[in-house]
C-alpha cells in the first residue's frame, strides 16, 4: 500500500496542506502582532505629541484651551482596532476647567496636563461601560488659550498664544511699542496747513484791499484807481500785479459802461430838445397861418353879407381855420411829450448814477466786514502757526528724551484659586497662556504743560515777529 502511487500522492496533497494552513496561521499571527505593535507605537506617539506640543516642561490645561481626544481600543477577538467615535472629537475646557464627554461625563481638565486627563478619560470610559483594560486615549492641544497685551503698542488685544512665548516675542505680535510718528506728522501737516491757510488769508486781503481801493475811486468819480500802500510795493510780485490788473480792468469796464449809458440818455435828451425847438417853430408858422386865415375869413364873411361873395368860400376858409388850429393843438400836445420825455431822460441819467453811486458804497461797506472779519481770522491763524513751528519742535524734543526711556513690562497671571498675580517681569521673561501683558511708557507731558513753561515774553515778541516778517515773507504780502 505504501507504494501505491495514487496513496502517495493522497498522503502528499493532506500533508502540503497541513503545512499550507500553518503557513497562513502563523502569518495571521505575525500580522495581529506586528499590528498590536504599530498601535500602541501610534498611540503613544500621539500622546508623546500632545506632551510635547505645549512645551519641553508639562504644560498644564486651563479654560480656552482645545483639546482633540482619540480613544482607541484593540479587540483580540475580532482582531481589529475599535476606534470610540462618539468620543473622537475636539472639545473646549469650559470657564469652570471641565470638558463634557459622552459616556464618560464631565471631567476636570483645568490645573492637569494631557497625560493626566488622558488617564482621566481612560479611566472613566473603563468604569462606565465596564471595560476590561484601559482603553488607549490620546490627548492633544489643537489651541492654546490666547494672552493679552495692553498698555502702549501698536495694536492691543487677544494674540494666540505659542509655546516658549517671551514678552519681547509677544511685544513683536502686537506691532511694537506705539511710536510718536503719527504725532509728529500730525505736526507737520499743522505746520504745512497753518502756512498755507496764512497764505490764502493774506491774498485774499489783498484782494478785499485792491477791491476797496476801486471802489473808492468809482465813488469819488476818480479816473485812476490808488491802490493802498499795502500792495504798491508789491508790484513785482505775480499775484499781485494780476490782482491789480484785474481790478483796472473792471474799474475801466465799470466807468466804460456807465458812460455809455450816461451818454445815451444824454444824447436822447439831446434829441428830445431839437424836436421841441421844431415844435415851437412850427406853433409859430401854425399862429401866423390861423391868424391870415382869420383875416381872409373876416373880409370873406362881409362880402357875403353884402351878397358880394358866395357862401362856399367862406365854407371853405371855416375848414381851413379848423384844420390849422387842430394842427397847432396836436403840436402843442407834441411839445408838452417831448417835455416831460426830456423830463424822464433827466430822471434816467440821475437815477443811473444814483444806483451806482448806492451799489459801490453797499460793495465797500462789505468789504470794509470782510476786511475786519479777515484781520481776526489773520491774527488767528498766525497765532496757531506760530505755536506749530516753534512750540511744537520744543514738545517733540521733550517727548523723544523721554522715548528714551525703557518700558515698564508687568504680567497679569490668573491662579487655580481665582486670584490674579501681578508679576514685574523683561524683555526675556516667560509668557503662559491666560497671561495679560501691561507695557507702559513713561508718560510726556501734555502739550499745554510744555507751552506753559514758554515764558511770556519768548511767546508774545516772536508772534509780533512773526506777523511783520515770517508770514510778510512766506507769502509776498508785508
């Protein structure tokens, strides 16, 4: 039987599949092994992590911060990795330093590190559903709880916070130390705006004073206009020689026109009188003819009575006789229009220049306010422009030496019993999370103080200065 072939090819297939099948257990075996290893080497490097990403010391758990927790479990008997997904979540310590995780409940966390609560949470899974082993958690901060700058920097405020952080770090985050630029470019713009502003001011008083001094030529019907001793010797400046160009011009426009209003009215008049000296003469000639025609018709009207004429003919001198004096009538009435026309034109001319003469003076009397109203709104903003440039320079110089001075760093470190600790720390000094950073400056005096040591006398001679020679200058009017 041994050597029956078909028995020994039986034999060999049984005993190549017995071997077959413990082949492919012992690599089941291997794999399950090999697996539980890789497990428990990620597992643990999770926890290692979550350690370690605080910091090298143990980093201790507080409200605000965000923890992401993975609890994982291996099953022999299914040969599988359980991963809790109920529990796999991210989760925030509440301001009472607790988390609230399903089945396991509320857990403490404030005042442990990730290692600790990992246990925690383990533990409480194991007891609440009745495991036999701790379930492997890890526990790993996603979010620190931020710290807070204040005092002056840039930008104050909340900042996340990093492991290792320093207070020159954090100082750095929030923009740096506040500086005074923006003050000192808010006194340039002052200087440049105060110059400019004295410029618009001292134009337009040369403006109201060249307009002031053709107004006064128009009202005393002078035929030049005398510009004030203000503008004369400025007669080489631009602005000026066009201020007082235009000024001729409007004063030449202006006269132009008024005489040639003037001129009409008076040549209408004119013509108005030649017509009622022809009126007149014809009245004459119509007086001389009625007077012939009342002769012819006397010596008419006796020879009719004596029956030496006929009737028409003295019919006809009638109508004649009435025709000339309704003539005359209408040259008499003729006349007495071309009077009281005249009488319109006189009444034209002088309300012509009584209107102008009105109109100038209301314009002088408004540029005299304008005027008046100018020389406070002058004086003002010379005395502004004068604490610009010499009082603010003496401020900034007084704020810079004390710029000099170091900062003042303190910290505002929350404890487990409620209570804030205040702590004088550097530049080099350790952040903790929850921590509030004051950074103060010593502080400049205010701007009245430094104006107010300015003696009187340094205050008062300058501004006078000022208005005679620096503004004179700056904009080409004395």
């Amino acid at each position: 039987m041994l050597d029956d072939p078909f028995f020994s090819i039986d034999r060999g297939t049984r005993s190549n599949r017995r071997a077959r099948g413990l082949d492919r257990l012992s690599c089941r075996r291997a794999a399950r092994r090999l697996l539980h290893v890789v497990v428990s080497a990620g597992l643990t490097l999770a926890c290692m992590s979550g350690v370690s990403a605080a910091s090298a010391k143990e980093y201790v758990l507080g409200p605000q911060d965000k923890l992401r927790i993975k609890v994982y479990e291996w099953r022999a008997s299914r040969d599988t990795i359980f991963a809790w997904g109920a529990l796999n979540d991210e989760y925030t310590i509440g301001p009472n330093g607790s988390i609230s995780l399903p089945l396991v409940g509320e857990i403490k966390a404030a005042g442990l590190t990730t290692s600790e609560i990992a246990n925690s949470i383990g533990n409480g899974l194991m007891k609440s559903v009745g495991l036999v082993r701790v379930p492997r958690t890890a526990v790993e901060i996603v979010q620190f709880r931020p710290f807070y700058v204040v005092g002056k920097v840039t930008q104050s405020g909340e900042f996340a916070y990093r492991p290792g952080l320093t207070v020159l770090q954090a100082l750095s985050i929030a923009g740096g130390l506040r500086t005074r630029e923006d003050k000192d470019a808010r006194f340039e713009r002052e200087v440049i705006q105060g110059r400019g502003d004295v410029r618009l001011l001292r134009l337009s008083e040369a403006n109201l004073l060249a307009r002031r001094a053709r107004l006064e030529a128009e009202l005393s019907h002078a035929s030049d206009i005398q510009f004030p001793p203000q503008l004369t010797p400025r007669t080489q400046d631009d602005v000026i020689a066009m201020l007082m160009k235009q000024e001729h011009l409007i004063f030449q426009a202006r006269r132009e026109g008024l005489d040639t209003q003037v001129k009409a009215l008076q040549s209408l008049r004119e013509f108005l009188q030649k017509e009622l000296t022809s009126l007149e003469a014809q009245l004459v000639f119509l007086d001389k003819q009625i007077a012939s025609i009342q002769k012819e018709l006397t010596s008419v009207s006796a020879l009719v009575a004596k029956g030496l004429a006929a009737a028409p003919r003295e019919f006809a001198l009638e109508r004649t006789l009435a025709q000339a004096q309704s003539e005359r009538l209408s040259a008499e009435t003729s006349l007495l229009r071309g009077r009281q026309e005249i009488s319109r034109t006189d009444i034209s001319i002088l309300e012509l220049q009584d209107g102008r003469r009105n109109e100038v003076t209301i314009d002088l009397r408004q540029t005299q306010a304008e005027l008046d109203a100018l020389d406070s709104k002058t004086e003002t903003a010379r005395r502004l422009l004068y604490d610009s440039e010499i009082s603010a320079p003496t401020l900034l110089a007084r704020r810079a030496e004390l710029d000099l001075a170091a900062p003042i760093y303190t910290i505002f470190r929350p404890s487990a019993d409620g209570t804030t600790v205040q702590i004088q720390a550097n530049e080099t000094s350790v952040v903790e999370p929850g921590d509030t950073i004051k950074i103060e400056i010593p502080q400049a005096p205010d701007e009245m103080g430094a104006l107010d040591s300015t003696s009187t006398e340094q205050r008062k001679a300058p501004g006078i200065e000022l208005k005679a020679e620096t503004v004179g200058d700056t904009v080409g009017i004395p």
